[in-house]
C-alpha cells in the first residue's frame, strides 16, 4: 500500500524485489527505483529493480518519468530512508530535456527544493527562467523554465516531490 494513499500522486514505497527478475533485494545491495507514469496521466507507479535487472531490461518501462539509485537497508535501520541528496540532483538532471508540462513543474520545483537545500544556488532570474548551478561550482547554469501553469498546478507538482521524498524507504 502506499503512504501517501488519498493524495494525486501515490508512490508506494521500495518492494525491496527486483520487478524485473521477482528476486528480493538483500540488505546493501544497490538498486534502481524507477517512476512510471500511469496510462491513464493520473499519476506516478514505483517499481523497483536490482543494478543487473535494470541494466538487462530492454526496452525501457514505457512512461518512464525518472529513476535514481540506492542501496537497500539492513533489516531494523533506524527510520524510513529519504532519498538522497546525490539522486535528488540526478533526478534534476533528468528532467532538464523535457517539454513536458508536468515535467517542466517538477523540475521547477525539485530546483526551489535544491536551492533551499543548498545543493544549488541561483545564478540569476529572468524572463520565467531561473539560472542555477552547483554551489561551490564555476561555469555554466542550468536553466529552469518557471511552469506556465497555475497555482494548483505547482500544487500539484510540489505534492508529487513530498510523496516522492515520503515514499522512499
């Protein structure tokens, strides 16, 4: 079941089984958690799948909207595991060719996210589109165009990065 049951978006949190093979994933071993997007556009399935399950699967999920890597828990590990910080900037990265506008407002908002985290500053502002890059780091920013959407939205896009961040562990 998932834990953000009710909400548009409910992504079930790691089955700890590869969903290409049917193995269980054991306690340090590396996985990739992909979300797809339903058929239907109203929402966001998880799947889950050990780094050789992945790297054999061929074609890709249709609907792939992002995956990022992580390592599986030892049994009793104090706490739900948030997704790192390392795969929220890979997820950022991902969605830095899209058109989409669902797409777009996540990147959006994954970037306001980083900000804050201080994983990225802000280089400038113009124009709806906001100039970011690594802190610490030289050279060129990425762009992140503001969504042309209205305020639910964003509300909607900022409610898929919580269930995203609530989901993982």
């Amino acid at each position: 079941m998932s834990i953000t049951a009710g909400t548009p978006y409910e992504i079930g949190r790691r089955t700890n089984v590869c969903a290409a093979t049917g193995r269980a994933l054991v306690a340090g071993e590396r996985y990739v958690a992909v979300l797809i997007e339903r058929e239907d556009g109203q929402g966001l399935d998880r799947a889950d799948y050990s780094e050789a399950g992945w790297a054999g699967l061929s074609p890709r999920p249709r609907g792939l909207f992002a995956h990022w890597r992580g390592v599986v828990d030892a049994p009793g590990a104090k706490g739900p595991r948030l997704i790192d910080d390392g795969a929220l900037m890979d997820l950022f990265e991902q969605l830095g060719e899209t058109d989409d506008p669902r797409r777009v407002a996540f990147r959006y908002v994954l970037a306001l996210l980083l900000v804050r985290k201080r994983l990225l500053e802000t280089v400038s502002q113009r124009a709806g589109v906001l100039m970011v890059r690594r802190r610490g780091e030289e050279g060129p920013a990425a762009a992140v165009r503001a969504p042309e959407l209205d305020a639910r939205a964003i509300a909607d896009a900022t409610e898929q990065l919580q269930a995203l961040l609530r989901a993982e562990g």
